[in-house]
C-alpha cells in the first residue's frame, strides 16, 4: 500500500519542473534566500539574529501567516536546544497569530493548501513542546490535529515538500510513543494517527524525501533523521549526518553529542570524551547556565571510565563508574536526547552495572596476582 501511495505522490514532483519555497506560495517573492539564511542563522544558534531577520519580513507582510510560523519554529528551537522555557510565551504568541491568520485565509479560500500547510505545522510545533514538557495527552492531541491537516496538503499539493517533514516526523515519532507508553496515551496514538500500524519506516522515508529536497525543514530533516539512525542503533548513518552537520554548523550541540555518543558506544574513549567536552565549551561560549546539559559531565565521566579501563586503572574506573551510578539512580532529566530519555537512562544503567561488576572481578584477579 504505501508503494502505490508513494507512486502517486511522487509521481508529479517528479514530472514537474523544479520548484522552490517562493513557486509554491510558502514566502513572498523574493524573500526566499532572506527567509533561508534566518533559518540558517537559527540553526547554528545565533537564535536573535535569525528572529530579528524574521521580524523584517513580518513588518513588510504582516498579513501573512508565514512569517509568524517561522518565527514561532525558530523560538521552538530555542527553547528546544537552549532549554529555556521561558520563551513559551513568546512562542505561543507567534504561534497563535500565525494559526489565526491562517484561518483567515481559509474561510476565504478554503482551498489553501499553504494556509493549512501553516496551520498543521504550527499544530506539530506545538505538540513537540508539549512532549518535551511532558504533556503528553496534549502532544497527542496536537498531532493528530497536524496529520489531519497535512495529510491533506499532501493530497491536495505533494509538491510541497515541508510537508513531508511534518508528517514524517509525526509518523515515526508517534509510533515509537505509542510502544513505549502503553494505556491511554498508546490508544489514542493507534487509534487516530497511526490506525494500529508501526509507521517508523514511513516517517523515515518522508524525512529523507524532506532532505534531499528544497524545502525550508531540509536542515531540520536531516537533524531529525540523524537522531532517529542514533534510537534505531544505525551508528554509522548517525556518525555521517552527525559530522555533515558539525561541518556546517560550527556552534551545533546536538550533532557533537551524538558524535560523542556513538564514538562511546563503539569504543572509542578519547574520541568521545573531546566531542562532549567541545560541547561544554560551546555551552560557555553561548553562556548557556551550567545546569543546561546535565548529562554531558555524565557522559564525560563515562567515556573516562572506558579510558581507566583500557589502561588498567580498574580502581580508579571503579571510583568513576560510581559517580555515574550515582546520578543515574537519582531521578536525571536527560535534555539533548530528551525524546529517547527513558531508553538512554535504562542503556546507560545497565551498562554501568555490567561495568561495575566486570571493574569488581577485574580487581579481584589483580589483587591476586603476587
């Protein structure tokens, strides 16, 4: 089934010549490269100079819901690497103008596929927040909400390739929290978004479509999917976007923990023990408050432990190894790979433990030997 869907979706964007943000109504006319480089701006967290570009094209359009659903995903960003919660407020506030100017133009054109495109993306946005603070039930809602729009803008104009964004991202993140939570929340995800199927490969497929394409998400795509090879385990897939986004991106975060994080999971101490501590050094360039990544000296004590290990200073790795205990059994708040929380916390738990019972038998042997 979805072979004849993608078939008839892809067919047109294939036979058609190429499109761009401005062809099919996302930006004004000649704002598309102004619209780019704020969002390029956002990215490489220079979040005020990528809003303040924003804040131009909203004087010079102010009718058009566009430029505040930009503005509004650029301060979802914010809020989404930086942790601050404090720009809530201001989010919705764009988010909210942009979803009433929207409406607007639907009621005098119901067949804006743009308007509602702005509509249901502005929807998922908000359900993102809402998981990453944990409301779960509202995140839900939210993204039922945005399939039901976008996958109307996708049959109504598949040319649009944001739109593959959005409904990749709400296809594979709702099947995996609909396995992970179980009860009400995994029966309302089953029962309105992803009708009883594992949609992950779907969600994946639209997100690469999303990458390879012009849209405006293209960055955020690739983000996305970096993440998503990280949860599935296909390290070498997360290893090539992470380092394609470092490239680009000098002031990134995310792409360098997950460097950090697969170079540990493979092996190599030293080399992840230096991405998690450039990361502590960006924080302090960006004068982020220490508190903001609590699990990056966590992970900097752990890619330690595989170092001591390796040069047999099992006691010391032993006196690490229960630092790292320590913080795992007390309630940590995981904020860079918030959305795979749970099974980060559980991997690194009983990795620790294994570590600290081989660090126990390692010690005995050698307190043995004369």
């Amino acid at each position: 089934m979805w072979i004849l869907i993608s078939i008839v979706f892809f067919i047109p964007i294939l036979s058609a010549p190429p499109a761009s943000p401005e062809s099919y109504g996302m930006v004004e006319d000649g704002w598309e490269e102004h619209i780019r480089q704020s969002i390029l701006k956002i990215a490489d967290l220079e979040f005020e100079d990528g809003l303040t570009m924003l804040d131009e094209y909203i004087k010079v359009y102010p009718g058009n819901p566009g430029g505040y659903f930009y503005y509004a995903v650029g301060v979802q960003e914010k809020i989404q690497k930086l942790g601050d919660f404090s720009e809530l407020k201001r989010f919705y506030k764009y988010a909210g103008k942009c979803q009433r100017l929207a409406n607007k133009r639907l009621v005098k054109n119901p067949k804006d596929s743009v308007a509602r495109l702005f509509l249901g993306a502005t929807d998922g946005y908000i359900g993102l927040l809402e998981a990453r603070r944990r409301n779960i039930l509202r995140a839900s809602k939210n993204a039922v909400e945005a399939k039901s729009r976008l996958e109307r803008v996708l049959s109504e104009r598949p040319d649009i390739p944001d739109t593959y964004f959005g409904l990749g991202m709400i296809y594979y993140f709702s099947s995996r929290k609909a396995q992970e939570e179980g009860g009400i929340i995994s029966w309302v995800i089953k029962r309105f978004i992803t009708h009883g199927k594992d949609m992950r490969r779907e969600g994946i497929e639209m997100l690469d479509h999303a990458m390879e394409s012009d849209a405006f998400s293209k960055d955020y795509a690739k983000s996305a999917l970096m993440w998503i090879y990280l949860y599935e385990h296909d390290y070498e897939r997360a290893k090539t976007m992470a380092i394609e986004i470092a490239d680009e991106f000098d002031r990134d975060t995310l792409a360098r923990w997950v460097l950090g994080r697969v170079a540990l999971v493979q092996g190599r101490c030293g080399e992840a023990k230096q991405w998690f501590k450039k990361i502590v050094e960006l924080n302090i360039t960006l004068g982020a408050p220490d508190t903001l990544y609590l699990e990056v000296p966590v992970a900097i004590i752990k890619a330690e432990v595989c170092a001591r290990t390796r040069d047999k200073q099992f006691r010391a790795a032993y006196a690490l190894n229960e630092e790292t205990l320590e913080w795992l059994n007390d309630d940590p708040k995981v904020t860079l790979e918030y959305q795979d929380e749970k099974n980060l916390i559980k991997f690194w738990k009983d990795e620790s433990e294994w570590t600290k019972k081989k660090l126990e038998f390692l010690i005995k042997r050698n307190s043995r030997q004369p």
